[in-house]
C-alpha cells in the first residue's frame, strides 16, 4: 500500500503499475482524473482518505 498527499500524475501511475504496487491511498485528488483510470484498469486498488 502506498499512502500520498495527492493521487498520483500519469507517470507516477505508470511507476506504481510497474512496481507492483496493489493499493494507492490519498488525501486530495490531482487535477487530472486519468491516471485513476489508469490504475483502476490494471488492478490497483485506489481511494480518497481523510486524516
């Protein structure tokens, strides 16, 4: 599980892909709702939290 300020851009998306990480927690969304897609599409695990 990898826990951030922001979701994550497109390349950091493509990274997480590649490092086989399962799970992405945030806490405020990026501007560009693509990347979620992205991660969504290959299996990983991605959600909103708040503190």
């Amino acid at each position: 599980t990898l826990f951030v300020t922001l979701s994550p851009c497109y390349e950091c998306a493509k990274m997480i892909i590649q490092a086989g990480i399962s799970e992405v927690i945030y806490l405020k969304e990026y501007r560009d709702a693509e990347p979620i897609k992205l991660l969504e599409k290959n299996n990983v695990k991605i959600r909103q939290s708040s503190i």
